[in-house]
C-alpha cells in the first residue's frame, strides 16, 4: 500500500481531492468514462467540497455509493444527503450518472441485486470501477463490512444488505467489487484511528479493513492518525 501523510484534515481531504481529480481526467482520457465509489464520514465531505473546485470532466463521470444506511429519503443519517450537500449540488455532473443506492426498498435483497446489476451495465461484468474510497472504523469496518456481520462472508453477489449496525442495517458493497476496483484510496483521519491504522497497514486479516487487496492502494492520512509529530508526505509501501 502507497501512502501520503498530511498536516491535519483539512490538507488530507484536499490531497485525496486532487487525487480523485487526476484518476477522473486519466480515466475518461483512456476509456471515455471514470466511475467512482463514494463512502460515508466527516472527512470525505471536506474532500468532496474540494473536489467540486477541480477540473475534472464531470460529463463522464459516474458517481455509486460504497454503502449507506437504511433510511426514508432526506433523512440526515443517509450518505446521499450529504453527497448531494456536499458534491453533486455543486458540478455539472448529468442526473442519470448518479447511482444511488435503492435502500428505500421493502426487499433489500432485491434492491440490492438491482444495485449489482447497475454497477454492472456501467462498469462491465463483472463491475470494475475505477476507484473506490473507502473510510476506516475505529473498530476496524470500513464500508458497513462491520466486525461479526455475514455479510463478510458473501462472494456471490457486489452488493449485499447488512445487520443493523450502530441503530440501522445498510446496503454495502461486498469484497468482490472492492477488491475489482482499479484504485482504492483509503482516506483515515484522526487521533481514534492510530490503532486500527496501523492494523490496516500491515495488512491484518482480522478486521474487515484488512481483508481488502493493497496492491492498488493508496492510503491518504492526518498526522494525527498515524500518531506523526510532524507531517510527511512520500509514496513508498
């Protein structure tokens, strides 16, 4: 896994930004289209506003949800809320290239088959999205692949719904299409995470975090989360 250490959130969410930015421009130059997963969490909105002040060809880029909770429409514990707050009310990104997850459904399970089938006619079968970011749990989760839940377990599908977790259960998308993606970037910020950080980095398999490729990787951290004195920035596994 590559890494870049930064100052303090807000310079993190401006690195992961820009390098969102240059994936989108690379990929719609080599195959017309760049599609990108988005999770959940404080610091990704931060990065999110800042990716809406960059060049990027917003007219091929398509925009899926990594995971999000089971709630009505608007309702403030739902991703999408704060993507639209954060990023889609702010680019010219066209209606039919957002993708997001259909957990109003009575049938998760179905809702989730469909979502699979989503990724599917945009980003082939089986699905390969160009870079998904992911978020990192003090308990060692990322997505809603939550310590204990069966969805660890599921290899037959992208997309899969969840235990309830913290009050709601969610709709994820499971190993296979993480692990698919051309790029992850994993964005951790935060003194809480300095253990799990580390768990992660050394690619431990007994939390969920660690059972995810780390050849394509590349991990964007705060000093603060990686316990530095002082902030670093280089490339090297």
């Amino acid at each position: 896994m590559k890494r870049a250490i930064f100052q303090d959130v807000a310079s993190a969410a401006k690195g992961a930004a820009s390098t969102i930015a240059a994936e989108a421009r690379a990929a719609i130059a080599a195959r017309g289209r760049f599609t990108l997963a988005v999770s959940g969490g404080h610091t990704p909105w931060l990065m999110l506003r800042e990716l809406a002040n960059k060049d990027v060809p917003w007219a091929g880029v398509h925009i899926f949800q990594v995971d999000e909770r089971v709630a009505p429409e608007g309702h403030p514990d739902r991703n999408l809320a704060l993507l639209r707050e954060s990023l889609l009310q702010r680019v010219p990104l066209p209606a039919g290239h957002v993708h997001a997850m259909p957990v109003e459904s009575a049938d998760l399970e179905a809702a989730a088959a469909a979502y699979s089938l989503e990724l599917r006619k945009t980003a082939g079968s089986p699905a390969v999205l160009d870079l998904v970011h992911l978020g990192l749990g003090p308990d060692g989760h990322t997505a809603s692949l939550t310590p204990g839940d069966p969805v660890l377990q599921v290899t037959n599908t992208d997309v899969a719904p969840t235990e309830e977790y913290q009050g709601r259960r969610r709709m994820t998308l499971t190993y296979p299409a993480l692990d698919r993606a051309r790029q992850v970037l994993w964005v951790v910020t935060g003194v809480a995470k300095v253990e799990m950080l580390r768990r992660l980095y050394n690619g431990d398999r007994s939390i969920p975090a660690g059972c995810i490729r780390q050849d394509n990787a590349l991990l964007i951290a705060d000093r603060a989360a990686v316990g530095h004195r002082s902030a670093e920035q280089h490339t090297g596994a």
